[in-house]
C-alpha cells in the first residue's frame, strides 16, 4: 500500500522453490484449492522472544544507546516521526514497543502514507519549524539526494558492525533497517488464475487490472517495481530502460491502469492486480479476511528484486537524541524482530540467525531462504542513473503516453 500490527496468524502459500506466494487469510479463511505444501505461521513465537529481548543486555553492547543519549531524548520528550503506516512492515508494532521502551518520549508520525519524495518536501518546508521531520525512511533515491543536499545528521547506531557493507552509508548518514522482494498480488474474488510473473501480466485478460504503488518517479515500491521489470525483459541495475519500455506497452494494451494501489482500492477491487514488497502483504491480512477476500502472492519468476528503505537523522531537526534512540531502536533485536513480525527482512538478519534469534517459525513469515540469499542491492549510483532515466522517459513513454 502506499508508503505505505499485529497479525494474530498469516498462512504462506509457497507456490515453488522460486516463489513466494500467500493466501493472506485469518485462521478461519478457507483455503484455495491447491496441491502444494501449506504453512502455518503463529506470532505468539515472535512475541514472546520479543517480551525476553525487553530486558536482554546482549541486545547492544553495554554503553549503547549511551547514558548521555538517552537522557537528553527523554529530555526532548519527542521525535517527529513521517511516513510510518501502521500495516508497512508492522510499523503498528514496533512503534509501540518504542513507547513501551521510552514513554517520556512521544512519537507522532505525520503524513503516513507520504512518498519518499513527499518526506523531502516535508523537511524542506518545514525546516526551523517544531514540527520538521526528525527522522526520515526513504528510498536508495531519495537518500542519495538527501545526502547529495547535506540534510542528513551522521549517526552510527548500536551495532553498526553488524549492518551489511550495502546497506549502510559508510559516513553513517543512513541505515537500511529493513528490506523486502517485489511481489506481484492478486485478488482470487476477480482474477481466477494468478499471474506469476511480468510476462503474465501482458495477457489480455488482465486487461484494466493491473496497478503500481504510485508513481515511480516519487515512490520507492514502484521505482522497484519497474527495476523489476527491467531485470524481467534483458535489462540490468545499469539499464532500467526495458522496464520503463515495459509498462509503457503494458498501458498502451490497456492492462496498465492509472489507480495507485492503496489498501482500500484492493479491498473494493479497484486495483485486482498490484505490484508492490513482500511485507506490504501481510498488514493486509486481517483486512482481506474481514472481506472474504484471499489473495495469492507471487514473487515474480522472471524478475526477482530485492530493495530497502534508508532511515536516518535530519540534520537541525529539533529533537536529535531522540532521533537517534528512534534510530537504535528499530536496528536493535527488538526492532529487528518486529520487522520479522510484517514479513520484512532486517538489515540484521543474517547476524541474529547465527545467535539463534530467529526461530523456524518466525523465518515461515519471510520470503524463501533461498530469495533472500540470491538478493543483491544496486549501488546508490546505479540507483541515480535510473532516477535519471525515469525522470527523462517515464512521463514521455508512460505517464503522458
């Protein structure tokens, strides 16, 4: 959903070795028919090794978040945070367990369902102001601006060692906290027969019902959407052209419609067909069931991306130690986990497997191993020159076409 809690179940239909598919219903949902392998993933695992992670030491290093820090993000009592939907990656959860941790802080999220690009407005426009945004979480794009611009405050949280080289600025002006795989999803009340991939959603049966999640020009989900694509049909991280080339044919067959995907567009079936991360899925879950709605997801066969999103502090922003306890908390095992909990991977995540933090059951609310393992990030000047190129050609081929 748009940039875009806490599921009491979530039922992963793995459809093949290559993909990652779920019928997102509640417990008593009825199931599709089907042949294949059905798991059945229960929270209450993550839960509780969250309740003992509350109070484990190991969870940073002694000094960390330090004394210094803490009282004076108390002493702020607030950080403004933007652009945090309550079902994007179980931001509802993690949230909460930030004003469980900290109450004396409050942590509004303004605008939550803004682009990337609307968060950059939004530090602009309200620089100086007491409400300016102290914490961004932002696409590859959109950080590499921000840092080209000088608008981010360097700060290496709590075991920064154990973020990956990709996802990490080397200054420390942001941190990949989470990331996740391109899905295609599909409503099985009006499309029958899931498409699996971006040569499937060519076909004419389609016609009118696929949709991306906004614009890719502003919208880290559908720039990652047309990378896909591009990877589908002869493309590569330096030529993102075959995707724009892409959903330029795809709108001119009439497939593609000009409906951002948003929860309640899926729900009414406005958009039967979407594009967008794997962990956008599972805060859909409840929702889908409330409505008698199952949806099959399916990691694309032909065009398998992995992408993140950047968080860091906002330079002069009126509340920076506690931006950087925000900061700590969602790299820390707790935030990790809760990221766990909305399917999205944590930066961390090869470092807790090692240490045993992430049961069997909690790794059924993921995407394949196997997926995981075979992701691999462009590099913030790849990501730049795509930018380029979308900016130049989208509005041209796709957009105005």
């Amino acid at each position: 959903m748009t940039k875009h809690h806490h599921i009491p179940k979530l039922r992963l239909l793995i459809v093949s070795s290559v993909l990652v598919a779920g019928s997102l219903l509640s417990a008593c949902g009825s199931d599709s028919s089907t042949s294949d392998s059905e798991t059945t993933v229960d929270t209450a695992t993550i839960e509780s090794t969250l309740d003992t992670l509350s109070g484990d030491s190991t969870d940073t290093a002694a000094d960390c978040p330090a004394d210094d820090i803490v009282t004076a993000a108390n002493a702020e009592a607030k950080v403004n945070l933007i652009a945090l939907p309550d079902n994007w990656a179980n931001y509802k959860g993690i949230l909460q367990a930030f004003r469980d941790k900290y109450p004396e802080i409050e942590n509004p999220v303004a605008n939550p369902d803004a682009s990337s690009a609307d968060e950059l407005t939004a530090v602009k426009t309200l620089a100086g102001q007491e409400d300016m945004p102290d914490n961004l979480d932002v696409s590859p794009a959109i950080a590499q601006q921000i840092t080209d611009e000088n608008l981010w405050e360097p700060y290496k949280p709590c075991l920064w060692d154990e973020i990956p080289e990709t996802l990490k600025d080397p200054n420390g002006n942001w941190v990949a906290a989470y990331y996740g795989i391109m899905a295609i999803g599909s409503n099985s009340k009006i499309v029958t027969e899931a498409p699996t991939s971006f040569a499937d959603l060519k076909d004419p049966k389609y016609k009118g019902q696929v949709s991306l999640n906004g614009d890719p020009r502003e919208s880290g989900a559908a720039f990652a959407a047309v990378m896909a694509a591009s990877l589908a049909n002869g493309g590569s991280f330096d030529d993102i052209l075959p995707g724009i080339e892409y959903f330029a044919e795809l709108k001119k067959s009439g497939n593609l419609t000009g409906v951002d995907v948003t929860e309640a567009s899926v729900l009414s079936g406005e958009t039967p067909i979407w594009i967008d991360w794997t962990y956008n899925y599972p805060g859909l879950a409840p929702k889908l069931a409330e409505n008698g709605i199952e949806a099959a997801i399916n990691v694309p066969t032909d065009g398998v991306y992995g992408g993140y999103y950047a968080q860091g502090v906002v330079k002069a922003s009126p509340h920076q130690n506690a931006a950087k306890l925000w900061i700590d908390h969602i790299i820390s095992d707790e935030g990790a986990l809760g990221y766990i909990e909305g399917g999205a991977v944590p930066a961390r995540y090869d470092a807790l497997v090692k240490a045993g933090k992430v049961s069997e059951e909690m790794k059924k609310n993921l995407p394949a191993p196997e997926l995981i393992a075979s992701i691999a990030f462009p590099s913030q000047d790849q990501i730049a020159k795509a930018k380029d190129v979308l900016a130049a050609q989208w509005g041209t081929l796709v957009a105005n076409g």
